[in-house]
C-alpha cells in the first residue's frame, strides 16, 4: 500500500491536535467539532485517549485538519 498521496502519512494524532489547537483554540474547536473531551476540561491527554478509541470523531478531527493545512 502506498501512503505517499495520503496529507496525513507521518503525521501523528498528538501533531495533528496540537497543531488545530494553536490555530483555533479548544472554544472554537469544540463549536466546529461538538465532543465532550473539546467542550468540558479539555486537555491534549483526554482528547488523544478519547480520540484514538472513536474513529467517527477521530476522523472529523483529521478533515479539520486537512481544512486547516489547505487555507
């Protein structure tokens, strides 16, 4: 299988969070994407946890980022 036309190959979830959260914020991130772990005491800790175990929500975070890197 070859990754090379896959934006997200190489790219950690961990890099991924921390990078939408410098540019948005947890406020705007959980208005753009409504999941408990964004909206109540977010951390990168509980968001990477609740993230790696939900891949509806893990994917949405993905297409955020695929948004953001093309602006």
């Amino acid at each position: 299988m070859n990754n090379n036309n896959n934006p997200l190959h190489g790219i950690t979830l961990a890099v991924i969070l921390e990078s939408l959260v410098a540019q948005y914020g947890w406020e705007e991130m959980g208005a753009r994407i409504n999941i408990r772990c964004f909206n109540h005491d977010p951390s990168i800790k509980s968001s990477l946890k609740f993230l790696r175990r939900t891949p509806w929500a893990r994917e949405k975070v993905e297409q955020l980022y695929l948004k953001s890197i093309k602006q």
